[in-house]
C-alpha cells in the first residue's frame, strides 16, 4: 500500500465536544447516526457542555440503559443547577409495536460533580419474526449547558438467515445480498482512511462503508493498544447503527509488525527474512505479528509483499522475499499461513493480503510515476517472462488460501505485440479477471492500492473520475482504497450502474467475495475487539521470536581469520550512526509512512546488544574518540529510513516527518554514504580487528572498502531486536543467512540477478559464510567451496557465483539432488 505524506492532517475532521456522554451499561455501547446539535441559549452554566453518546444498542425485547455524564469545563463541580429533558423520538422502530415510549428529566443541582452519572431506560418490546436493525432516538434539551449530540437506541437484526452462524458462508452471502440496496452494496466496496473520518464518524453510517484502513503513520490519539481497540470499536459501532448492521473490515500495513503501534514488536523487513531461508520460522513470525494486530482491534493486514524484486534501486526492495521467484513463492507463502492461521475467526489471526499484483518489482528504471525514478513504473516484459518470473509467488498464495490481493499501481507494457501500450495493473483484466480470479480460481476480494485507479488514464483533477471507477471495477477491482475522495467514489459508482456502465452483476459477485471475508473473519458474531491478548503486545515471548529472526538473517559475507565470532572479553570500540539508532535499524514502515531516525518506538539498538553480551565497550558514532587498546572495532554504517518511491535511487527527497524538521533526507544510492566509507576506512585502518555490519534496505556497494574490512556482515533491517546482532557477534547463534539478492560490484551498474547471461555479482544470491556448528552434507559442500573461491579484495569469482546462486535455487525449488551435482562439480 501506499500513503502520501499528510494523512494525518484530515481537512474533513471537525471536533466534537463530549463533556457529557451517553453510553450503554447492561449492552454494548454503538455509535450511530448523530442529530445535528441543538442550540441552547447562553446560561450561567454555559461552560458545561452535554453530550448524547451517539447509540446504544440493545437486544430485540430486551432494555437499553442509557448513561448521561455532566462535566463541568472549569471546575470540579457544577456551580449552576443543570437539568436534562429527555423523550423518545420517531426512528424506524415502531412504538407501542417495536417499543415504549418514555420521557423525563435528569436531574444535576448545583454542586454536583463533575462526571455525575444519570440513566434514560427505553424498553423495547420483542418481536415475533426476524428483521433488520430499527432505531429509537432520544431528543434530549438541557438546561444551563450545552446540548452537542443525541444518543440513538438501536434494537439490534435478528432472526434473519445471515445471521445464524450455523449456516454455510455461502447462504449467509446470499441471503444478505438479496437484502442490500445498490447504495448498501456501493457502500460495501467503498474504504476510507481513519483520519478522514475520525472527526465526522457518523459518514461510516450515511455511507454504509464496508471498511477503513490506517495509513502509514495515521494514529489514534492514544497509541496504546487500549486506544487502537477503542478507536477501532468507535469505527465498528457506526457500521452497526446501519438497518443490515454489516460490520467494517479494518486494514493496516503490519509488514513487519504492527509498525503504527508505539511498543509493538518488530521484525526485520522482509529482505531480511528472505536470508533466513526457515518458512517455519516466517510463519511463526507472521502469527505474532497477527496476534499483535488482531489484539487492537484490526482482522486485516496489507501484507505479505510477494514482489520479485530485480533492480534493487527500487525503493521497495527491502519489502521482497528476494530476487528469485523460488524464494518469494516459498516464504510468502508461509507468511499467508502465518498470518491467516487454520482459522480467520481466531484471536491470533487476521486476513492476508498478497500484493503488489503483479511484477512491481520488475519496473524498467526510468519509467516511475512521477518524480519516482523505478516506483510504480512500467514492466516491459515478455508474458512468458512474467509467468516465469514475477506470478509463482501469486500462484502459491492463492493456492494457499490468500484472503485478498492488492493490485500495484505499476503497469505491463507486453513486449510480445511491441512496447508502447502500458496497461495500469488497477485497470488489467487480462491479469485480474483473466490469470488470478478466472484461470487460478482465486475466490477471495482484490483491493485496491492508495488512490491507485487515480492514476487510469486520462488523468483529471476530479479523480476517482466514472471512467476510472467503471474500468476498474469491470478488470475485477472488488474493494476501493479511497482515502479522502469516498464519498466521491461512492456517489459516481453508484450512478454508474444505474447508467449500465457497470452490470449489478459485477457488484454482486465483488460484495459476495467481501462479505464472504467478513463472515469467515467472524465479525458478524463479535465485531469489537478481542483484547484477550493485549498483554502479549511487545512481550517477552514476542520479541524472542523477532531476536531469533534478526539472528537468523544476519548474513556474514566476509570472515578473514575467523574474526568472528568475538570474544565477550575484549574491548570493543563501536562507531557508526547505525549502531544506536532504532529508527535506522527498522527502516521505513515504522512509526509513519516513512519511518524516521532516533526512537521512533520501543527496542534494543544494536549497540546496546553488544554492550549486553561484551564486558568492555565503547562508543564513539563519528569515531572520534580514540580507538587506543580496542582488540576489535565494529562499525554500523548503511542507510537511513524510506519507504517506497522515496527510497528510489535517484528519486525525490523525503522531508514532512515531524523528526525531519522540514529537511530532506540524504539523497538514495546503492553505494555507501561518502561519511560511512570515511568511518570504515579509518576505523579498519586504526583497529587490527574490523567488523562492519550493513544495516540496509537493500546491498550496499563496499567494493573498495573490502580489502581492509576483516569481517562484513548484512544485517539488513532487524527491526527493534538489536541483541539478535550482537547473538551472533559473539557467538550465542551461529551465522545462518545466506543472501536473498545477489550484491552488485558496483553502484554504476547494480542490477544483477540470479541466471543472468555474465552473472558476476560481489557476492552471489545464496552466499553466506558460517560459524562452526552442525551443518548438512550440503551445506558443508558450499561453505568449503565459498571459503575455497572467496578472495578478500575481490570477492567470489564468476564462475563459483554461478555455481553457488543456481545450486541455492535448486535447492530452493525442491531439487536438491541437482544442487549437490552443481557444487560437487564447482569444487
């Protein structure tokens, strides 16, 4: 997915008092539809303002028990009598037949405290068949304050066929179906970001919207999982004032952990697990993190990225399994499993999202939308070569059971028939409708990107534009990622089936796939928040498995006289500005949008690893301390955060994070930052024993750097378990990554992939050193012939890359009889 900077800041939200609410006790509080406010005339009292919690809902038969709550706005008590008169008012309820009516008034003298409680009872009477949701409002009018909002009572759907939960998903689909309005239905595919609605919730309701994301960065006020949930529920209680009572389906990119959530666990990106090679150990992550998710609130995440990135000048590399569609296909699929679990209605599990359909990761540099020089560009391939390259990792997840997928905004120029007819992805019904819904049989909902159909051309300023709208949804687009421009979608949709443009047909068989979600998800029987494991948010338990992660992915390119591991009695001279900085270390995705440096959450630098597991440390970010009787330096150097088009080589410059101050961040590249091959170059040259990590979303180019360097490593981006760093320095874990990308020779000309014609990178896909341990036959064979072909200063010769990278492939696919052969004859 993708997020502009800005969000946050929502033109559409105005404030609401609520110094006196209404709420439910006996029954689950619900938002609802809110009456406009009603003036009152200026009173003694006039500070004190009265708030109707918009709705309550109640069982069919049963009572609703209303809350008031006056709260004085300057002082501890009431200084002025308050009273409340209160009635029941014409919704769709019937009275006498659906409920009593009833009147009164609320009483608060003077002196009253502030936050006194008063109740209204409205009883509603029980029906003998099933029927939608019916209201029942209260007018309320106070004396001495302020009237801001009315409650609404809501008498709760029943005894319909979609609500049974015995009945199969498909019946349940059905049923509701035959019940939607074409505005129900539009409001159905229809998703708005939080922000823009956050300060105007009642539009859930007006619309009927079917789902909300949080974008990257875009917070609730209080950022603790308590305020994530409330927020959440907030949300859910509006869709539930509706007549069907159809739940929302809240989304959030937890690409790495529930990045937006301040203390939640981090893994590294994905890059980094793609050096792992342990489908067990990714769908175990996947499962904490949708733990971690689920436990806010939230039943669906934006992930996994199933992307096969070939140029690593992309700014999304790091969000790619790697460069082999073996590897993509195997951990992605594991990832799907991880996060969906055998059941979508548990506690622990949330709805899976493959993305970015397809080939966004196979763009031509040059052809990036906008000022973006790879990002949401253009892949000039062959069909043949996008079936081969870029679709397995779909094929896999789909088969896997993926719940939704998520077109990119990139687009196919086939070479078959000649290049210069680019297709947008959100508009290719060859690829959508044709390859993953009709030919794979994918019978999940395909959601769109960030304002992806905005970019259909012709563009226009008025976008979501009918055109875009009507190409999109008839490619096989289900669901609209519409941040700010909702209601504009929704109104234009709708108008374009009543104008033929777009067959009730295709709407239906998109609002069937959603709901078909919602219901497997079980958000028809519970759809507020299942807190039950809140407590488990960045615990213990969690963040062990993100460490043994970060261990796992650590690749040791370089190991001169067995440099590595460290010894935790020497004297340890750290330098570098990645050493210290959890902003750095996990990357973009983390925080906000971009990510930032500094703390952007909660974690251990990898700095404060080493100084857990060594005796004797010391640190010095600039090296300018003296390195006088240090055994050994360990210099952290690499990138600093970006996500996206803004982490393109050559690509615009981010500066609207809060951490930024309005500066923009150092410019993107594929070789080191000038002020980190200086601190390499000086520390290697002062110190006998030199180690350097790469903390990066992507290989950085040290090739003139190699030769003083005695041990490198990849760290890659490990998120907030800094010490699984320091387990392998010193020799707690063995090193077991091996490289997910292959590492170019040179930042001139960095695209290198596994099986291209003069394979010659610095380092070859599938390289990574050891350090003792058990290891298979196979494993033995590689790591003897990568210490036997490995030079210091030049690194691996061609021909063992070769042999290495396609003996890694083979492996990866299943044949591991031809990886021996393809060793055994490079030795």
């Amino acid at each position: 997915m993708s997020v502009i900077h800005g969000t946050a800041r929502n033109p559409r939200a105005r404030t609401v008092p609520a110094l006196l609410a209404a709420t439910a006790l006996a029954v689950t509080p619900l938002l609802g539809p809110t009456p406009a406010p009603r003036a009152t005339s200026a009173v003694a009292n006039a500070e004190v303002a009265v708030s109707g919690g918009p709705v309550v809902l109640v069982e069919d038969g049963d009572t609703a028990t209303v809350t008031v709550t006056v709260r004085a706005a300057d002082s501890t008590v009431l200084t002025e009598p308050v009273s409340v008169d209160w009635r029941t008012g014409s919704g769709t309820a019937t009275v006498d037949a659906d409920y009593e009516a009833g009147s009164g008034t609320l009483r608060f003298p003077a002196g009253t405290p502030s936050g006194t409680e008063r109740t209204i009872t409205v009883r509603t009477r029980e029906s003998a068949a099933g029927e939608t949701a019916e209201t029942v409002p209260l007018a309320l009018k106070a004396h001495g304050a302020d009237v801001t909002a009315e409650p609404t009572v809501v008498v709760r759907a029943h005894g319909l066929p979609y609500l049974d939960e015995r009945l199969p998903t498909e019946k349940r689909v059905a049923d509701l179906l035959s019940r939607m309005t074409l505005k129900e239905k539009a409001g159905q595919m229809t998703q708005a970001e939080r922000g823009n609605v956050a300060g105007d919730p009642a539009v859930v309701t007006e619309l009927g919207l079917g789902s909300i994301l949080s974008g990257g960065g875009s917070t609730p006020a209080d950022n603790t999982p308590e305020g994530w949930a409330d927020a959440i529920d907030g949300f859910q209680e509006r869709a539930l004032a509706t007549r069907l009572q159809i739940p929302l389906l809240y989304g959030v990119d937890s690409v790495h952990g529930h990045g937006n959530l301040h203390g939640a666990t981090v893994l590294p990106h994905n890059i980094g697990l793609g050096a792992t090679r342990d489908p067990l150990l990714v769908a175990r992550a996947g499962r904490m993190v949708a733990t971690e998710t689920r436990a806010t609130g939230i039943p669906w995440t934006f992930a996994p990225c199933l992307c096969v990135v070939r140029d690593d000048r992309w700014g999304r590399t790091y969000e790619s399994f790697g460069e082999h569609p073996a590897l993509a296909s195997v951990l992605g699929t594991a990832a799907v499993l991880g996060f969906q679990g055998k059941r979508l209605d548990s506690s622990r599990s949330v709805l899976a999202t493959a993305k970015h359909f397809v080939a966004d990761g196979d763009t031509a540099y040059g052809s990036g939308e906008g000022e973006y020089t790879i990002d949401q560009g253009v892949t000039e391939q062959s069909r043949d070569h996008v079936e081969a390259v870029d679709l397995p990792p779909y094929e896999a997840a789909v088969a896997a059971g993926v719940g939704s997928v998520m077109p990119s905004f990139s687009s196919v120029d086939w070479t078959d028939d000649g290049l210069g007819n680019p297709v947008k992805m959100h508009a290719h019904d060859e690829l959508i409708n044709g390859w993953l819904k009709e030919d794979h049989g994918f019978d999940g909902f395909v959601v769109s990107d960030w304002q992806g159909i905005h970019q259909i051309p012709p563009l226009a300023g008025d976008s979501p534009t009918t055109h875009q709208i009507v190409t999109s949804v008839n490619a096989g687009v289900d669901l609209f990622m519409e941040p700010s421009q909702f209601e504009r979608f929704h109104t234009r949709l709708v108008a374009a089936v009543q104008d033929g443009e777009v067959t009730e047909a295709r709407i239906n068989d998109a609002v069937s796939r959603i709901l078909a979600a919602k219901f497997e998800l079980g958000l028809f029987e519970e759809p507020f928040a299942d807190r039950s494991h809140a407590d488990d948010i960045g615990s213990d338990e969690h963040r062990a498995i993100a460490r043994k992660a970060v261990a796992m992915s650590q690749v040791l390119l370089k190991n001169d006289d067995d440099a590595l591991p460290l010894d935790s009695g020497a004297s340890v001279y750290v330098a570098g500005r990645n050493a210290d900085d959890l902003g750095n270390q996990a990357g973009g995705w983390t925080g906000t949008w971009q990510g930032f440096s500094g703390d952007v959450t909660e974690g251990t630098t990898i700095l404060e690893g080493i100084e857990a597991a060594a005796d004797d440390v010391t640190f010095s970010e600039d090296a300018s301390a003296p390195t006088d009787g240090a055994d050994v330096g360990v210099v952290v150097v690499g990138e600093t955060p970006y996500a996206e088009g803004y982490g393109d080589v050559g690509g615009p410059e981010w500066a609207w994070d809060p951490a930024d101050g309005g500066v923009p961040r150092e410019e993107k590249s594929m070789a080191l930052q000038p002020g980190d091959a200086d601190l390499v170059e000086r520390v290697c040259a002062e110190i006998e024993t030199c180690v350097v990590l790469v903390v990066s979303g992507r290989p950085q180019v040290l090739t003139e750097q190699l030769g003083s360097i005695d041990a490198l490593v990849a760290s890659w981006l490990p998120g907030t378990e800094g010490d699984g760093v320091a387990d392998v320095l010193f020799g707690e874990r063995r090193f077991t990554g091996r490289l997910p990308v292959s590492w170019p020779r040179s930042a001139d000309d960095p695209v290198v992939n596994v099986g291209d014609d003069g394979y010659d990178p610095l380092f070859p896909f599938g390289w990574g050193l050891s350090t003792g341990g058990r290891a298979s036959t196979l494993d033995r064979h590689r790591l003897e012939l990568q210490d036997a072909v490995l030079d210091p200063v030049d690194g691996v010769p061609a021909a063992a890359s070769k042999a290495i990278a396609m003996a890694d492939v083979a492996l990866l696919e299943g044949r591991e009889a031809r990886a021996h052969r393809i060793l055994t004859a490079a030795r």
